[in-house]
C-alpha cells in the first residue's frame, strides 16, 4: 500500500495509487466524464469511489500500459519503479495561461530533485527535466473542457529507480537512480509528495499573475536550451536559432541569424538542439 504525505492545502490531498492502468491522464479524464469512479486493473484496486472530484485530485499508477507523451508520442515504463502521475488543476485562469502549466510542473519536480538527491537538474524548454543532458522526466498537460468549465490535467513521468535504458534510449534518457553516486532505491513516495508540494508552491505564485513573470528567472537560470543553437519544429515549419531563454508568456525565445527574435509557443512544437538532443 503507498502512502503519500503531502505538506499541502489541496494539490495530492485527495489521490489514488494504481498498481496498473492505461494512462494516469486518462484516468483523470474517465472521472470527471463520469463522476466519481475508478476502473484500476490490477485486482487489487478494482474500484473506488473517490468522492467529488477536487482541484488538486493526483492519479498514480505503478504501470501505464498505454503511457502517453507529448505529440502523440508513447511513455513507456518500467513496472513499480518510478513515478507516473497525473494532477487535476481547475484553474481560474484564461486558457492562454494553460500552456505555462507544464513549465511551472518542470520548476517543481527540479526542484524536488535538488532537494531529495543534490543533483543539478536542468530544464529543456517546455517540458523536459535533465540530469547531465538526460531526460529523467517529461510531462504532458491536457486541457479538458467540459460544459461551461476546464480543467488542466498535468501527467508527470519521472524515471526514478529504473536501471536499465533500453539501448534505443540510453543516450538521451537517464534515470534519478543511475544519476545518483549511492546508486540505492529512491523512495518514490517521498519524491512524489514533495513534487507535489512544490507544484503548490509554484501553481500559487503562478496564479497570482497567470503569467511567468514571477517564475521566469528561475526557469531560465535552469535553461539547458539558453544561448545554445536549437531547431525549432512544429506541424507546419522549422526554425533554427539560438535560444534566448523564456519571456513572460512562457514562450521560447529564439533569435534566427537575420537577428529576428521568435516567440514559440509550446503547443505542438518540438526542440531539438541543432547537433543532437539538446
Ligand atoms: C513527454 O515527455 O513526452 C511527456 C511524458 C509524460 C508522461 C506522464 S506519466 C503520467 C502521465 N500519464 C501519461 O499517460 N503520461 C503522463
């Protein structure tokens, strides 16, 4: 049985923990569809009966057979080691502040990060949490609108005591595990719990403004991108120029070589470094 202690007045107040389903997001999206139960299905969580449904509601699971990334992309783990959850936001804030969650979600798990094991992690503009160039986190945040209202749902993956990297990955993903000199079991509990107790944190000072302003140093003093060359791709075009840091819509900054500055949204967009992942 896990069990998570939250230092919080909302955010993982009200969760559950899966041993196996198909996608923590989906899961959130299945309750507020249809009230208040959980399809598990592993056995031992079947069903439960959540009660209503709060801001701050946090879905993990020790298995997603169906994990999903950013751009259609899959999210695979590996079974009861690491971190995959999803966080219900009912946000009063314009859909435009939307996109800015996934960079407040990155400041709070690198954030836990530095705390929980002193490495230094980096962020790779939106989504992406870095440890020596390497992703050991990614996060995917859903808008779902319903009659008269939205909500955000941030999934967060983190690969925490996961050793081995399929070959396929092993040169752009690591894990906290491997990261670490003791090379011990994290506990994925505590982890979890001061994700979401920094997420909190940041949500609130975020909300204050509905904007990075208050966030935006600290998000670019994490930048692996910044001053580095990147290549900017989404559906309809690339651009490739340094990137500058964020602005205070949370967008990319990119200078092309005819000195124009872009402002990138994160939607769809995908950013590579001009010479390999970052
Ligand atoms: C990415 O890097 O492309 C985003 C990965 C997001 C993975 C997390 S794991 C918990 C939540 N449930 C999902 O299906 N995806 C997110």
């Amino acid at each position: 049985m896990h069990k998570l202690q939250c230092n919080t007045n909302q955010i993982g107040k009200q969760y559950i923990w899966l041993d196996k389903t198909d996608s923590t997001n989906e899961v959130i999206k299945r309750l507020l569809l249809d009230g208040q139960t959980i399809e598990g299905e592993a056995g031992k969580v079947s069903k439960m009966i959540v009660g209503s449904i709060h801001h701050g509601l946090t879905v993990l699971a020790d298995h997603q057979t169906k994990g999903k990334g950013r751009i259609g992309r899959e999210w695979i783990d590996e079974v009861g080691t690491n971190i995959a959850m999803s966080v219900l936001l009912q946000p009063g804030l314009g859909a435009e502040s939307i996109s800015m969650v996934t960079l407040v979600s990155a400041l709070a798990v690198a954030k836990t990060i530095k705390e929980k094991t002193g490495l230094e992690p980096q962020i790779k503009w939106p989504n992406d949490v870095l440890i020596g160039g390497r992703k050991v986190c990614g996060i995917l945040t859903e808008l779902e609108i319903g009659a008269g209202h939205y909500c955000v749902i941030v999934g967060i993956g983190i690969n925490v005591n996961q050793t081995y990297m399929p070959e396929e990955i092993a040169d752009i993903a690591t894990s906290l595990i491997n990261e670490s000199e003791e090379l011990l079991p994290l506990d994925r509990e505590a982890i979890a719990a001061s994700v979401l107790e920094n997420l909190e944190a940041y949500y609130d000072k975020f909300c204050l403004t509905g904007n990075m302003s208050e966030l935006m140093y600290e998000y670019n003093a994490l930048l692996i991108n910044r001053n580095l060359n990147v290549r900017v791709m989404d559906p309809s075009e690339s651009i490739e120029g340094i990137a500058r840091g964020i602005d205070d819509m949370g967008r990319l900054l990119v200078e092309t070589p005819d000195g124009e500055w872009h402002h990138i949204f994160a939607g769809e967009v995908s950013v590579r470094g001009v010479y390999g992942y970052v």
